[in-house]
C-alpha cells in the first residue's frame, strides 16, 4: 500500500516574518500556526487548513518570487467561493495583480501579491453553466 501525502505547502524566504506574518494576517485572513524565534526565524500561516511557510533571509536581494522569473504565482489556492473572497481581500486592502477573470481553461480568478512580491492566485471551477447562473451580475460573470 502506497503512503498518503497528507499535506503540501509552499515555502516562502522573507526579509521579515514577523511582518510579513502580520500582513497575512491582517489582509489575507490567515492564522499563525506555529513560530519560532524572537523575532521569528520561521512560521507557518494558513487560512481553512491551507499553510505557507515563512523563512527569514538575511539578504532581501535573495527573494526570488515567480513573478520575476517569467512566472504568474507563487501559490495557487482552489477555493469555494472565488467571488467572496476577492471582495474580502479587496476590502482588507489586498494589493490586486490581476481582478477576477473568467480563464480559458475553466477558472475564475484573480491574483494578489504580498509584501515580499510573491503572488498568490485563487480561483474556483467555472464551466458555461455557472456563467449562465450568474449571467445577470453586473460584470456577468
């Protein structure tokens, strides 16, 4: 019998954890998990059970995210509720890199990006049916 992976997560460099914990918090609504250090050295963030990992560098010129390296995210969460959540990260201050698009390839979805320049997308299925339920909102999708 094959073993389970029972969990993944993306591990981001950072010039300051305990910042940039703050910031996940305050704007995108994740919970701290777990620390280490004073300051923090390293934590672990997550919102409805998904984590990122936050590890301080000494040298900022170091963070790479993405983005920079011909990428669009540096995480990409599926979520349930794609519309709610973009007006609450929009409410929060999110800094917005792409609003809600209704993707080719069957996703709405939109993008954020943190402090450190790293990217974070979400998105939820979309098919023709759910553009036909929503058809009646202002943007129509």
């Amino acid at each position: 019998m094959a073993a389970d992976i029972l969990r993944g997560v993306p591990y981001f460099p950072v010039a300051d954890v305990a910042l940039t914990g703050d910031y996940y918090h305050d704007v995108f609504g994740f919970e701290r998990e777990y620390a280490a250090g004073d300051p923090p050295e390293f934590a672990v963030y997550s919102r409805s059970g998904s984590p990122i990992m936050f590890r301080r560098v000494a040298d900022a010129t170091l963070i790479r995210p993405n983005e920079s390296q011909g990428g669009t995210w540096d995480v990409f969460f599926w979520v349930s509720d794609v519309q709610s959540l973009y007006d609450e990260l929009a409410r929060r201050g999110a800094v917005t890199v792409y609003p809600l698009v209704v993707q080719p390839y069957g996703m709405k979805e939109f993008a954020v990006r943190d402090p450190n320049g790293y990217v974070l997308g979400f998105g939820q299925q979309w098919t023709t049916s759910s553009v036909q339920r929503n058809s009646t909102s202002p943007r129509g999708l």
